[in-house]
C-alpha cells in the first residue's frame, strides 16, 4: 500500500486490528490479547491510563513473532513496534500522544526488557503479560511451546517464573502473581509426582 493508497483508505478501527490479529497471529494470540485486555482493567484499578492507546497496544505486542512480520536477529518487541510504527499506526486516527504510548507499550512489553517505562500503559500491558506466563495459563502455553518433552517444559516454566515473580510493582498484580505462583508450584508438584520424577 502506498502513501496515497493510505490517505484514501478509511482509517483503521480496533475491530480491524483484532481482525489481522486474528489472521496473521498463532491461533492462541488472540485469546492471549483477550486474557491481558481482562488483566489490565483489574490490575490498573484506580490508575489513570488511555484505555484505548494501551487496547491497541495490546492487540500489537506480539506481531513482531508472527511468521508475516518476523525478521531474524530483531527481537520480536522491537519488531512488533517497527510493524505498529511503519504498517498499522499511520492508518489509524491517532493523537501523536497515543502514538508515542502505543510504541513504548508495545516495545517495553517483554519480561527480558529490564528498562523502566514511563507511562502506565507500558506498566499494565507489562505486568499482565507476565502474569500471562504464571499459574496453570503458563504451565499450558509452556506445555503448548514445549510438545512432549516434560524436562525442557518444565526448565523453561521454572526459569520464567525465576525472572517474573520479584517484577511486579503494581499492588493488585502482586496478589494475582501471588496466588498464581502457588498454584504454579502445586503443579509442579504435581506434575512431578506423576512423572515419577522425570520431569528435572
């Protein structure tokens, strides 16, 4: 699409991101944005944030992984907002404010980004993705990544969980990781007990 093409197309709407999302994601990202867009009204309570901007946001985290828009050797938050600043912003009717809190939302987003943020949109889109990662949702993703291999599965559930459970600065996220983690870890147990130990 050209610069032209752009200027005549009716602007994008949230319905059309969703929509790509559904079309160009794995079949678990949009249940995935739909869990986190459930997360951050509850952990954002009482917390002053464009609804909207970090909506948006939500929906484009993770474009920089889908196979369409990946690139080798660009991780894929920075990718995803390479693609929402070149391909998916311009099209939308934005305010340059939300534009800027879309973009750091998107980039800052991962658990392997240690930088601080600056708006709260960054900061809920942020701590309902690590929640995303804890509890039973995160051992079935895990489990979903992993296939059949229990050691690897549980490796990489045990080494998130590691870089996740001190991160949460919000109030009511700390008590959803809280209760999230023990279940985490009863399953665990679980899990262990039933495999005879074969999952370390």
């Amino acid at each position: 699409m050209t610069t032209d093409d752009m200027l005549i197309a009716p602007p994008l709407t949230i319905a059309d991101v969703a929509e790509m999302t559904r079309l160009d994601g794995d079949p678990w990202q949009l249940s995935h944005v739909h869990r986190l867009l459930k997360l951050i009204p509850v952990i954002g309570d009482g917390i002053a944030y464009d609804a909207t901007a970090v909506t948006i946001a939500t929906y484009l985290h993770d474009w920089g992984a889908y196979p369409r828009y990946q690139q080798p050797g660009v991780e894929h938050a920075l990718r995803s907002r390479q693609v929402a600043e070149t391909m998916i912003l311009p099209r939308m009717a934005l305010a340059e404010t939300a534009v800027t809190i879309i973009l750091e939302t998107i980039e800052y987003h991962d658990y392997r980004d240690f930088r601080p943020v600056r708006s709260a949109e960054a900061l809920l889109l942020r701590e309902a993705d690590f929640l995303d990662f804890l509890g039973i949702i995160g051992l079935v993703r895990e489990v979903n990544w992993g296939g059949k291999n229990l050691v690897s599965v549980c490796q990489r559930l045990m080494a998130r969980r590691e870089k996740i459970q001190d991160r949460f600065t919000l109030p009511i996220a700390r008590q959803i990781a809280a209760v999230r983690l023990a279940r985490l870890e009863q399953c665990l147990a679980w899990l262990q007990e039933e495999s005879f130990d074969y999952t370390q």
